[in-house]
C-alpha cells in the first residue's frame, strides 16, 4: 500500500473500505451513485457510508424513532415490508459508522472522513483545489470534467477488491471433530509412513501456503506430536463441521480460512496451490467440485469473511451441511482437475485406508 508518499499506514477495519473524499461540489455523491450500478452488474455487493458533518435530516422530531431515542434507547431498528433503518449514535469518528455495516459486502465506498485511516481517492472540484495535507495522501486524484472519471473509479474499485483477495491473511484449519465411528478409531493419529495423519496434512498445508501453522478444530483426539499446534474447540450448541468453521472465522474474523478435513492424506502442495489459485474478487468461498459427484467438496475448501454472516445463519438455522453454500451465489464451485482429484477424496472406512496403503 504506497504511493509517491510511501508507505501507508491503515486501519484494519472488518471491511473493506475505499475514501472518496474531495471538496463540496466535486461530484462525490454522483461518482458513487453512477458506480453502483456497474459495480452490481459484476457481481460484487457495496455498501456507503456517507458522512455529513451538518447531521442526517432521518430520525424527525416527531417521529416514532425520534421519541424512543429521546426516551433513551440505545438504537432504534424500524422496518416495514419493503425495507429496513436502524437508528443509532456512534460518533463522529468513522469507527463507529463502520461496525455497523455488515460483513458480506466486498466493499465499502466511504464518501467524505477526508482524515479517516483508510486508502483513498481525491475528487478534484471546478476550483482545482490540491487536496488538504493528510498523514494518508490519496493514492489517485481524479481530474475534474475528465471523460474517464467514472471509468478509472471503477477500475480503481475492481483494483482494491483484487488487491483485498491477495493481502487477506490465509489461516489453515484442520478438522478434527469428528466421532471416526465407521474407522473404529480416532483418524488424526492413524500413522502413515510412520507420520501421524494430521501431522502429514499439518506439514503439506504449512508447505504449501507458507502461512502460520495450521489450527486444530474440533475435540477430536490427537497425537501428542501435534500438542504445539494452536487448537480450538467447536461452536457450542453447533454439530458437524460448521461448527469447526464457525469457530475458526468467530476467533479470526478478517482472515480467509483454507479448511481441510484431517482424513485426506492424498492433499499436495500442488491441489493446495490450485484451490487458492481459485479466489476472485467477488468470489467468498471457494468449494471445488469433483467430477461424478452430486456435490461439491465443503471439507476441502476456502472461505472468506465476507461469507461469515451466511455460515453464522446456517448454524443458527440447523442447517449443519456446508455444501448447502454452494447454492449462495458469491460461492464458486470450479471443477477440480483431474491430476488433483485423489486429493479430495477422504478415508472413511478401515478398508479405505488398507487400500491408500497399498496403493503407496
């Protein structure tokens, strides 16, 4: 993140978040709205915070919301049949205004805080006024009456959701909660080639992402040779693996989470490597599709914050199997190459694992 004022520092907020600052009457509000539409065509969903310094002419005296806020209340959420507003304080600084937007957006267009943490463009106005001294500079100034102004915006904004997908800090989790009822016994400590399995799958995802050592997820009995390895139980009052997924993005909520099941052996640096290489902008899981198969692969997949809201909502509904994402539309299931597929396929059964040994 630098430009010609070097390197940038700014503040993580859970979402992704774009300034478009300038001068009154630089067409800040116009910019946004023409933006939209395109950026919706592409897929992508967007969220504005938009700040006025005068106050929001919404909460009126009067009003229902303005008398329950006068009384005191914290917030106050009206909704009707087509659409919803939620009333609330949250000060002046954009902190505030931005723990209120949801999570599953792609990006955030913040109109105005021209002295906010965040990257940000400059709207030149008729005067031409250079913007004001910043500790965070805009990294672009779009020209006042050029015929490309909307163009290069949009193409900045498709940038930034880009350059989101590649700095996104990646976590591994293996998934180590379940019972092993139909293997007979506990399958992270299952030796192969004198290697615990979790620890294998530990090794290759390590090798494979460079990113830090893996999560444990679940209750699951593993060997003493993973006890260094960070470990976290599952969501309660949650079954199944969601409640694995659950808790990885609750403990890491602005990571994306590359979660394998511990009884896939057959997983190389070179399956990994094409999993990832799958993340779009736009894309908020990753869930690969073998060919056959009447599902996609939830066990062996990647999952980005934006998607966090989604699981929290299957979970809270009792719809415990992930592969019902793959019907969310901000979920990409692309098939998996042929060289690959042995490593989406899981041991299950003893006699599934007689027949990886003897194919070794």
């Amino acid at each position: 993140m630098t430009n010609s004022a070097g390197r940038q520092r700014v503040f993580p907020f859970h979402n992704l978040m774009l300034g478009v600052c300038g001068y009154s009457g630089s067409g800040k509000t116009t910019l946004i709205e023409a933006a939209i539409p395109p950026l919706c065509d592409a897929g992508f969903r967007v969220a504005v915070i938009k700040h006025d310094r005068h106050g929001l002419d919404i909460d009126r005296p009067g009003s229902d919301t303005a008398r329950f806020t006068r009384a005191g209340a914290v917030s106050v959420l009206g909704h009707g049949p087509r659409e919803s507003i939620l009333v609330t304080s949250c000060g002046p600084e954009l902190a505030g205004a931005a723990r209120l937007v949801p999570r599953d957006v792609d990006i955030v267009l913040v109109e105005g805080h021209k002295s906010a943490p965040i990257r940000r463009v400059w709207l030149e106005g008729t005067d031409r006024i250079a913007p004001p001294e910043s500790d965070i500079p805009p990294f672009e100034i779009l020209q006042w009456g050029a015929p490309d102004r909307l163009a290069r915006f949009l193409e900045i904004v498709r940038g930034e959701i880009e350059r989101s997908v590649r700095e996104r800090p990646l976590r591994c989790g293996i998934l180590i909660g379940g019972k092993s009822s139909r293997m007979g016994r506990p399958k992270a400590g299952i030796l192969i080639d004198g290697e615990p399995m979790a620890a294998r799958i530990a090794r290759v995802l390590g090798e494979a992402t460079g990113s830090a050592a893996p999560m444990l997820l679940g209750a699951g009995h593993v060997p003493e040779s993973l006890a260094m390895l960070d470990r976290l139980p599952d969501a309660t009052h949650i079954s199944g693996p969601i409640a694995g997924l659950v808790a990885a993005m609750r403990w890491s909520p602005e990571s994306a989470w590359l979660i394998c099941a511990v009884d896939m052996p057959r997983i190389s640096p070179e399956a990994i490597r094409w999993l990832l290489g799958e993340r779009r902008a736009g894309r908020w899981a990753v869930m690969p599709h073998l060919a056959g198969k009447d599902r996609p692969e939830p066990l062996f997949a990647c999952y980005e914050p934006m998607i966090m809201p989604e699981v929290e909502t299957m979970a809270l509904r009792g719809e415990l199997r992930l592969r019902r994402l793959a019907d969310h539309l901000k979920v990409a299931t692309p098939a998996v190459p042929e060289e690959f597929v042995p490593a989406f396929t899981n041991l299950n059964t003893p006699e599934d694992l007689r027949m990886f040994l003897e194919e070794r």
